[in-house]
C-alpha cells in the first residue's frame, strides 16, 4: 500500500481535502461500509471521506480507515491486513456491529490484541435499518442513525 497526493472537490468547486480514506477488511462493499462512508463524509459530496478501490493507494493527507464487521471471519482478515500494512499510518477501526449482542469472545480479544497497531477503534452499533433501507442517504433519514453518525465522528475526530 501507498499514498498519492489527491485534492477533491465538492459539489461548488471549492477544493475539500479528503479526510478518511476507506477500506472494507473483506474487500466486501456493502450498506454497512456505504454508511459509514456517508457518516464520515458528513454532506461533503464525497469530498471528505470515500471507499477505495481494491488496490488503490491511500490519497496523502487522508487517514486509513479500516471497516469490519464485529464476526470472527472478520477480525481475523483485519489481522492479515495488518500482518501487511507496512510503514503507512496507523489505520483507525470502525468496528460495525452486525448483530444486536456483543462480538464473540474471539473477536473482542484479538482486536483489543490488535489495538496497538491501530490509531483508535470507532466502535458503531447494530443498526436495525440498515436491513431495510435501499441505500445511505435513506439511512441517515433515521434518528438512531445520525445519532451513530455524530458520536462516530466524536470519536474519530477527538471531539
């Protein structure tokens, strides 16, 4: 992995520095990671956070942002990913919730394991309508959402 010096623009031409670069553990693109995509992104256009294209090299400037899931399956591709960061920055967390209990024992001690390597963890709770939403502008509709959104980037932005 590498990084490459990128400036994006928002929707009225003014140039926005990306602030969160993403990247799914399992290379898996879903509405969970299209979320907190949004969340992140905060009305930038895209402009302050974005998904990277398997592969892509992280843009200068912007901080890796790792998404998982709280399965085992998980953690343990978080781990191999890890296992290969290299000297880039530490890469933050968002631990996604994907179900309405606590994560595996498994998986809770190797992230507390892992912590070590990583710039923080942004834990985001299980989020029951994510299931029954056709995208994340129609998500963030929500109360319990938005509510998500703000103490995600709280935490991220150490606020």
């Amino acid at each position: 992995m590498t990084t490459q010096s990128v400036t994006s623009t928002s929707g009225t031409g003014a140039p926005v520095a990306l602030r969160y670069a993403l990247m799914p553990v399992d290379n898996g693109f879903g509405i969970a990671v299209a979320t907190v995509a949004k969340m992140l992104d905060n009305d930038a256009g895209g402009g302050r956070a974005r998904i990277l294209a398997y592969g892509e090299q992280i843009p200068y400037g912007a901080a890796p942002v790792l998404v998982a899931d709280t399965t085992l399956y998980a953690v343990n591709m978080l781990e191999q990913t890890l296992h290969r960061w290299g000297s880039l920055p530490r890469p933050w967390l968002v631990w996604v919730a994907d179900a309405p209990t606590r994560p595996v024992q498994d998986a809770r001690f190797l992230v507390r394991a892992l912590e070590g390597r990583l710039a923080g963890v942004a834990k985001l709770p299980y989020l029951p309508v994510l299931r029954a939403v056709k995208g994340p502008d129609q998500a963030l509709e929500y109360k319990d959402v938005r509510t998500a959104a703000e103490k995600l980037r709280r935490t991220m932005e150490g606020k």
